[in-house]
C-alpha cells in the first residue's frame, strides 16, 4: 500500500494519505512516514485527505493520529478525513482542535475532494 501520494482533483493537487485496513503497527509506520515527506512542503500549502477506512483505533493509534495531525498543520492549508466512523470522537475533537478550523470529516471521498478544493 502506498501511504502517501498526490492526486488530482479539479485542477488542484491533493496530498492523499491512506492509512485504510492499516493494523496499529502499519498506521503508526505508515503516519511518521507521512508526517516527515510533509515536513518538506511550504507552509500553510497543502490540501491533505486522509483515508482511515477500517483503520485500528487504539491509544496507540490515537496519539500517533493527533501528533501527526499536530504537525501538519504548518504545512496543510486544510485536512478532509474519510472513513473516521469507528473513530473515537475524542480523536476527532483532538484533530479538530489542532488543526484550527480547516478540518472536517467525510464519509465520501468525492465530498472530500470537492471541499478541500474550496479552501
């Protein structure tokens, strides 16, 4: 599974990161990947949809989510997250919280795109 890629969307690239069907393990590997590619960008210019579908939640997974998401934030101008229905609501506000009002939560993908596109 690649984690990490660019997308099109409506003449705009989109930084996907997929961390769906990803054991702990695989999200926390996958995450820091992620987190250190993204550490290259501009600040304040990336569009960022996260895949989470089927993702393990577990306390591991929630610090590693919201460091990740604590991060990004200089580099990503808005973050769309999909597949974060059997996500804890306390990593949502935790994400929601550090990532200044340009988060929010889809449950699909092509809903995503459009909205980050307007940002």
């Amino acid at each position: 599974m690649r984690t990490l890629q660019t997308i099109a969307h409506k003449n705009m690239d989109i930084i996907h990161v997929n961390i769906s069907d990803a054991s702990a393990l695989e999200i926390v590997k996958y995450l820091r990947l992620a987190q250190e590619e993204m550490e290259n960008l501009p600040p304040n210019s990336a569009l960022v949809l996260m895949n989470a579908t089927n993702a393990v939640y577990n306390s591991l997974t929630s610090n590693v989510i919201k460091e990740f998401a604590t991060t990004i934030t200089r580099y990503s101008k808005a973050l769309a997250v999909i597949g974060i229905d059997g996500m804890s609501e306390t990593i949502v506000k935790s994400i929601s919280n550090v990532s200044n009002g340009a988060f929010k939560a889809f449950a699909d993908q092509t809903e995503a795109l459009d909205w980050l596109v307007m940002q």
